[in-house]
C-alpha cells in the first residue's frame, strides 16, 4: 500500500501522511475508541475529494469525514484514510438577509459563522458546548443540538440544502422538493436516482411505515438521532400528506458521514436576538428537586434551562479559568438549573424570574436563586460548558465515561427515568456525573468506570445494554445530539426494531455500495467494548520523572486529555491555548496531539526510556510552554510542564544539545559576560559578528541580542542609599527577588522598581539567592532547575509571610515559585515550597494589594488623561491575573486601560529566536497583537510586563512597549 498512498499523495493538491506519527494522532477523537487509520489526508479542493473517493473505491479501503468539535461515540475513528476538511474546507460561500440562509463549507466554526453573521442581524442558533471549535460539517453529521435547542432545535432543522459527493463521485445538491421533483428524481438513471427511487419503495410500503411509527423514538422526543432518519422523512409530503416538503437533508443530518462527503451546507439562519436576557441559577438540595424543579421552570417558557450536579460543580473549584466562574454558586448544592429568560428591559426580566422563584418556593424546592445579567452571563456558560473537560480531572483511572451520556427522553418523563437510572447504577455499586440539557429530556450521564481493567470493559457493554433497554421502555432515544458511532450503533436494532435496522442497512447499501464512506458506524458496527483507547488488562509501567505530579502518574496526567480538542480554538474565540494551532491549524499542533502521541508512547513503548521518540520530540517542537493550557483546558493538562518532562528524559538518552544548554544556562552565561558588558554589546550589535553569534547560536539573524547593561542591579543596589535607616518607618518591608533578566540586561527597569517601592513607603530587601531556573525549565534541563529551586526554597522559608512577600520585575521568575517549584523540590522541602508559594506575587499584585488595603492612593500620581494598551504575559493569564495588572495600570486617575485580546505574543522566551521558530513565532504575533498595537494612537502607551513580549513587539512593530512599573513611574507625583 505504501507505493498506492504515495502515487495518491502526488495527485492531491492538499496533503497526505501516513507516518505512524500522523497516524497515532488521528487514531482517536474525544470517544473512548482508538484504532490505527492507514492515513491521513487534507483535501483542498472537490477534486481531492473526488480523487480520495476513486482511491477507495480502487483499493478497497475507505474514508473517515473528519472536523473538529462533535465526536463523542467515535464517529471517526477506524481503518481507513481520515480525510480531515476542517483546515481548507473553511470558507463562508454566500449570505442573503432577506431569504435568511447562509452557504459554508463543512470547516467553518459555528461560533465564528455567527460573528459573521452579526454584522447582518442574523445569528445561526444550534449551539454545541464546544462551539468556538465545533464546525458545520460535524453539527450535521451528528445533527448537532446544544443548551438552546428549547427555542432553535436541531441542525436538522437549519439544513436546508447539501453540497455533496456521492460513492461514485457524482456530485448531487440535496434540497426541499415538490411531488414532481421528487417524482422527476425517481427517474434518473444513475446513482441518485435509485437512493430516491429505494426511498420511495421503502416508505411507501404500509408494513413498513407502520413498523417506523410503532418503534422510532415518539415524537415528543425532539432530541432524536437514533439510526438514519427515516421516521421523519416517512413524515412528508410524498408519503404524509399535507406535511413538509421531502427533503434528504433530513436523512443527512446526523449519518455520520456514512451516505455521501458533504463539501456545502445552505442554512436556514433566524433574527440575532435583540431582547436582553438573565440567567436564574437555582440552587437544590437534591438532584431529584433539581429534576421536578426543571419542569417548573419549563412551564415559565424558558430560554434555556440546563443543569449541573455536585460532581461538577466539585471539579470547578480546582480548575484555574473555571474557579473564577463560581461567583454564582452559594454553598454546596447538589445541583443547579440555569435558566434563562429574557424582556424588554432588566425590570422584565426580573419579574419574569420572581415569578418563577415564588412558583418553586411554593413547591418547597430550591434555596438561593442568583439572578446573573450582563456579561457575567458568560462567565456561568463558560463554567457550564467546561463540563465534559472537567470531568476528566478525576485523579487515577477511575473516570466518567462517554457510555450513556446522550440519552434522551420526554421531559415530562426525565425525572422518573433519572430515578430507574440512578437504580441501574446503585446495583452495580455505581454512581454518575449528571448535567446538560434538562429543558430536553436529555442529561449528560457518565457513570465513573475504570476501562483499563478487564471488569470495567465488560461494565462498559453491560451497562450500557441495560441502559438501552431502560430508554427503550420510556421510548426516548438513546442518541440525543452525540451520535451512535461506535459506541450505540450496536444497540440500534433493540432500539428501533430488527425490522427497521434492515431498512437502515438497505439505506447503506444502496447509497455506499462498496462501504467506502465511514464503514462500522450505525449500521454493522463493532461491538461496542472493542477497539477501545486502553487494553483491559495492561500493565503500566513505573516511570521515573523529574517532577511529582500529586496523586498521578506522568500517564494518568497525559491521560486527563480527553480529545474535547478546546486547544482548537481560532484567536478569533480569545483566550492564548494554543497559539500554535492557531497560526498553523495543524492538529499535530495542539496540546490534544501532544497529550495523544505521550499516552501513546509512554503506554506502548519499548523502549528502556519511553521519553527516547522522535515523535514525541516532533510533535512538542512547537509548544511555546506559555502554560495556557495549565488554566484554559478544562481537564487542566499541563504541557508546558509535561513538554519539560520530555526532553528531560530525552535528553538523559541523546545528550543536550549546545543551543538548549546556552539558554537553559542563559543567567550564568550572561554573569560571565557582564564584567566584558561594553565588548559583548559591540559585538552582539554589530552586524557581522551578531550575525555570526546568532549563527553559532542558532538564532534567527532577524532578532536582536539583548543586549547586557554595564552594571548589575544587585551591585547597584548594594551602594545605594537606604532610605529606611534610622528613624524613617516602612509602611511594610518586601523581598526583591533580583531575576536574572531585571539583574543583567534590564537593570534600568530594576532601578525604577526599586525607587518605586520605596517612594511609595516600602522597605525593599534584597538577600543573596539563586537564579529563578525559568530558562532551565523551559528547555527541559529539569535536575539542574531543581538545584536551584531547592536553594531558592531554602533561602526564603524562614524569611516569608504574609506581612513580608517576595516580589520581582519578571513574571515568569516569581511564579516558578508558585507553580515549578512545589512540583520540583526535594520531598523535605515539599512543604515549605507549598508554604511560600502565594507569599512570592508579582509586582501588580503587590502594588494591587497595598492600593486596596489603602496603602497606596490615586492621588500620589498624576491626574492626566492616557490611554493605555495592555499585552499580558502568558503565566499572568495562566494563573488569572491579567485584571490585577489592568486594576494596577489604572490607580492614577484618568488612566484608561485596554487589555488587547491576544494571546501569546509568539516569542515565548527563548522561542522565537531559534531560526527554526522565528516564521512561526511571527505569524502568531500578527494573529492579533501586532495589528492592535499598529493600529494605535500615537499618544497611546502600549504596556507589556514580559520582557519577551517587549523584545517581540519592537521586532513585530518598531514600537518600544512598557512594563508598567515604568508607566507607574512615570506618573507618581514630585
């Protein structure tokens, strides 16, 4: 097959890869399914399409639709070519206002569809939780629904044509069609013409209709995607009279790609709401109150009303961007409803919601009731919508599995069936995560199993089995919104009926002949605990690391990844996670990937070192380690820390290379510079011999060596006067931890600092102590930063507590006390680092403190209008403190701050001055944050407390940006 993939490869305008690299990444999604696929293709055009099609056909294999943001029961994972449209396939083709429909191509994001629209009023409604990444394609494929499918339904409902391929290759555009139409269709003589001549056979035929209506889920199931749809094309107007119009879009819409490859889809697109809305988050004591409290709500017509029990509501609190999104939540409940409801005005929407309050009070349920309007409506979706992600966080292998998570049900039936299904799972001595869609009858249900052992396979079907049965006695659907896939395509026939199951594989095999589209998916599928991501039963072997990771091992936090792929977003959504993937849209460059191709080799390996991979080392070549992920990914996959991980253990096989040790040693190379400081500045400026350093170095020639001041800062501190000798009081006293950036090359900036702090009537304290070991981390030369952490820890433990913190210039420095160091200290040092951690703050949060404690005052700065443009550094995103520097920026009156919506500038350290790095480390610097800062006012101060980030925004714009310690400088008054 190899010689038949290349010629294929040549033919192709995109790409196609069949390394085992590529290969392994794409052998799972979000599902609990993983299977080798023979390879891996980016179409650009219909033609490759076409060419993907006559391949398979000619070869015998077949081909995977793939976007992003939809698969939960693995809908594309197999054996065959993933044709993967979601990185050219991305075009919005057309829209009309006044017919409200838009045109797409399957990879365009939902979220990012709708922020086209809203310049035209209109607004595409089916909101999926994973909607800043989830594309077109897959919500049809899946027939995609969301929290507010109580007012927008299904996608199904918005498809009002397809653009596609068929088996043959033959294009075919299915729409709305009369009786002659369809009736004209039925007369072609070619592939399209049977798939509407055997529909009209099978539906016409009385035996047949009478078995769909009798055993398809009922009709007030809304939520419905059990098998191929052909109880509500029976519900048209060739077979029903006085109904809709036939449409295949219906039959389409949630086929997984099995029928044909969709390359458009025309949508119907409704009014962009205008009326405001407010979220009332109602609080129980009870699930079984949460459940009969939902159909109160519903009966005020809602919006939306959506739950969340315990369990997840427990998982937020440890998680860094979801913590922040608990200002809602009063105690302990055992679940809240969300629901909203929206009026003319705020005084509307408040009556409409006491309303519903007094309703529930009357029926003795429910105990705070949190009205939240505004923007602060999106913080509560955020944290609703972080549910799947989180549930991943669960420490060991015990975790909430993807098994019976989508069923549905009549929401009048939702709270009886809850009871039989929570009866299911004490018998087993189980218990399960409950959340979702309650105003449809549908809750997200993840029962807590452990599929690395032979038992937790074996539940897996088991309940699973007995789960369908239980949805098939209340008529629901066991598919909602996920999909069968792999995971329910078994259970169809008990679902619908054999009868009806026959009907479906006739629908195959008319329409796929040769099985080339999506093979093993709703009809003929696997049983459903085989091919699974682990193997019941294998041993996992004992792998040393560097750092500790708490109650894991390095696997199981690998292992916290779950494929819900929230590392997909486009800079366009916000938020830094992954800057990479953003500039790329490369699925090897996401933090998924590098969580994937880890479990993969340190589960298989055979090596003595399963770090020893070039594939492991390719595929983290372009994490940044800005640590987004550590905050911005629900399940809290830290691969900044896992990146470092790996090349220490890489290194242990392979040496370190030259250019990694010169930065990793970055501080004690420049010390050794500094008494030379004039000579290396010539030469480091010059430009024949910079460019024969940055060749050596392996440094882009287009970067600029930062250049060594002629004095250190700790020297110049050590003659400076005191001016808290003596008689003069401090309001308090702060470490000045003397980082090696401030301390060698930004010795100015150090000084201002210092004068700052102390103007402002505090004692600064310098001791003699260790470099910070940030360089040596992010080059993964993890033993010799321990060294330094452990001094580092050593030296302050007995000097720190809360009336006396430890502050520096450079963000990065500090917080390796609080994030590095606790995982890399000696065990006996553990609990100091622990100790310590929250007393070492960076600079805005000590001056943030001190100015809402009342130390510092607004009227000690100048009073003069300016505008300011803030870049935050990626670890200040990371540990949420991007408002504590805007808050900082804007203590002198007047000070208009603006946070630029970028994420990583795209330098990250040391990153974007390899040579390799520099084309990339640019691109991600012109997604958002060069253009922001040329797009500025020239009286307007662009702030930026990273140095990286200052060095990148001068080579990225010619604009020499501020740490805000010089910005507070320059306004602080005598």
């Amino acid at each position: 097959m190899e010689e038949q993939l290349l010629l294929l490869s040549e033919e192709l305008h995109g790409e196609l890869f069949w390394d085992e690299k590529m290969r392994l990444l794409y052998a799972t999604d979000a599902s609990a399914y993983r299977e080798l696929p023979l390879a891996v293709a980016y179409p650009r055009d219909k033609h490759d399409l076409r060419v993907l099609i006559d391949f398979a056909r000619t070869n015998g294999t077949s081909l995977i639709p793939r976007t992003a943001g939809t698969s939960l029961a693995g809908q594309v994972v197999g054996a065959g070519i993933v044709v993967d449209v979601s990185k050219y396939f991305t075009e919005i083709l057309e829209v009309n206002e006044e017919a409200s429909w838009v045109r797409v191509q399957p990879g365009v994001i939902r979220d990012e569809l709708n922020m086209f629209l809203k310049p035209h009023r209109l607004y595409f409604g089916p909101e999926t939780s994973t909607a800043n990444r989830a594309m077109i394609g897959g919500m049809v494929g899946n027939n995609s629904c969301g929290s507010n499918s109580l007012i927008y339904g299904s996608a199904r409902e918005h498809t009002l044509e397809v653009q596609a391929l068929l088996s043959d290759g033959s294009e075919v555009t299915f729409k709305a069609l009369t009786y002659d139409e369809f009736d004209r269709k039925c007369n072609q003589d070619d592939l399209e013409g049977q798939l509407y001549k055997q529909c009209r056979s099978l539906l016409s035929n009385y035996r047949n209709q009478e078995e769909i209506r009798a055993h398809f889920p009922k009709p007030s199931v809304h939520r419905r995607n059990t098998g191929y749809a052909i109880d509500l094309l029976l519900e048209t107007d060739p077979f029903t009279a006085g109904k809709e119009p036939f449409n295949f879009c219906k039959l389409i819409c949630g086929s997984e790609g099995t029928l044909a490859f969709i390359t458009e889809i025309k949508l119907h697109v409704d009014p962009l709401p205008s009326q405001p809305s407010g979220l009332l988050c109602v609080h129980f004591h009870t699930l079984e109150d949460a459940l009969q409290g939902n159909l109160i709500v519903l009966k005020h017509k809602p919006l939306v009303s959506e739950l969340m029990d315990h369990y997840i509501l427990e998982r937020t609190k440890d998680n860094l961007e979801q913590s922040k999104n608990r200002f809602f939540v009063s105690g302990e409940p055992q679940a809240i409803l969300i629901a909203e409801y929206d009026g003319v005005d705020e005084a509307a929407i408040r009556a409409k919601v006491a309303e519903v309050e007094a309703d529930l009070l009357a029926h003795g349920i429910g105990y705070h009731f949190p009205l939240v309007l505004g923007a602060a409506k999106k913080n509560v979706w955020d944290l609703r919508k972080a549910g799947l992600g989180l549930l991943s966080n669960v420490p060991g292998d015990d975790k909430p599995v993807a098994v019976i998570e989508d069923t549905a049900v009549d929401v009048a039936d939702l709270p009886a069936y809850i009871a039989d299904f929570n009866l299911i799972l004490e018998k087993y001595k189980l218990y399960a995560v409950h959340y979702a869609h309650a105003a449809t009858g549908e809750l997200h249900l993840r029962p807590i199993i452990n599929l690395k052992t032979q038992e937790g396979n074996e539940l897996f079907r088991e309940i699973a089995l007995e789960i369908a049965h239980l949805v098939k006695k209340y008529k629901g659907s066991l598919s909602g919104e996920h999909g069968d896939g792999r995971l329910r395509g078994e259970f169809i026939p008990l679902m619908i009926g054999d009868h009806n199951y026959a009907l479906l594989k006739e629908i195959k095999k008319t329409w796929d002949p040769l099985g080339i589209f999506n093979p093993g998916k709703i009809v003929d599928t696997p049983a459903m605990n085989t091919f699974l991501r682990y193997k019941p039963g294998q041993q996992e072997r004992t792998i040393k690391t560097v750092f500790r990771y708490g109650p894991q091992t390095v696997l199981q936090h690998a292992e916290q990844c779950n494929g819900s792929g929230d590392c997909r977003k486009s800079h366009l959504s916000g938020g830094t996670m992954c800057p990479s993937y953003m500039a790329t849209k490369n699925e090897k460059d996401t933090t998924r990937a590098r969580a994937n191709i880890l479990r993969e080799m340190l589960t298989n390996s055979e090596k003595a070192n399963p770090f020893d991979h070039q594939e492991i080392k390719e595929v983290m070549d372009l994490c940044l380690s800005c640590k987004a992920c550590k905050s911005e990914c629900p399940s809290s996959v830290d691969m900044a820390k896992l990146k470092a991980e790996f090349l220490q253990g890489y290194y242990d096989s392979h040496g370190v290379p030259f250019r990694s040790r010169m930065i990793g040693h970055v501080d004690a190379m420049t010390k050794l510079m500094q008494p030379i400081a004039g000579l290396y500045n010539v030469v480091a400026g010059n430009k024949y011999t910079s460019r024969l350093v940055k060749n050596i170095l392996g440094f882009a020639p287009e970067r600029e060596i930062p250049k060594i001041a002629s004095t250190t800062l700790r020297k110049w501190f050590q003659q400076k006067d005191k001016p808290f000798v003596g008689n003069r009081k401090a309001i308090k006293s702060v470490y000045f931890f003397c980082d090696e950036f401030t301390n060698f090359n930004e010795v100015e900036l150090g000084k201002k600092a210092i004068l700052l702090l102390e103007r402002l009537g505090y004692e600064v304290l310098m001791v003699p102590h260790a470099f910070s070991g940030r360089a040596l981390i992010s080059k993964g030369l993890l033993r010799d930063a321990k060294k330094l952490a452990n001094k580092n820890v050593e030296i302050f433990r007995d000097r720190l507590d809360k009336d006396t913190q430890l502050l520096a210039v450079e963000p990065s420095t500090i917080l390796t006390f609080r994030d590095e160091y606790v995982d890399l200290v000696d065990d006996h040092l553990l609990a100091d680092a622990e100790r310590i951690a929250p007393l070492a703050v960076t600079f805005e949060e000590y001056i943030l403190q001190e100015f809402e404690q009342g130390h510092i005052s607004s009227a000690q700065f100048d009073d003069q209008a300016q505008e300011i443009l803030l870049h935050g550094h990626c670890q200040q995103k990371a540990w949420g403190l991007l408002p504590t520097v805007s808050k900082v920026l804007g203590i002198p009156s007047n000070y208009n701050v603006k946070q630029i919506p970028s994420g990583c500038c795209g330098m990250a350290g040391s990153f974007g001055y390899e040579k390799e790095h520099y084309a990339l480390s640019q691109q991600i610097g012109e997604l958002v944050l060069f253009p922001a800062v040329r797009g500025k006012a020239d009286t307007t101060i662009v702030a930026a407390p990273g140095s990286s980030c200052r060095h990148q925004i001068k080579d990225g714009t010619g604009v020499i940006a501020q740490h805000p310690i010089e910005i507070l400088w320059k306004a602080l008054k005598g």
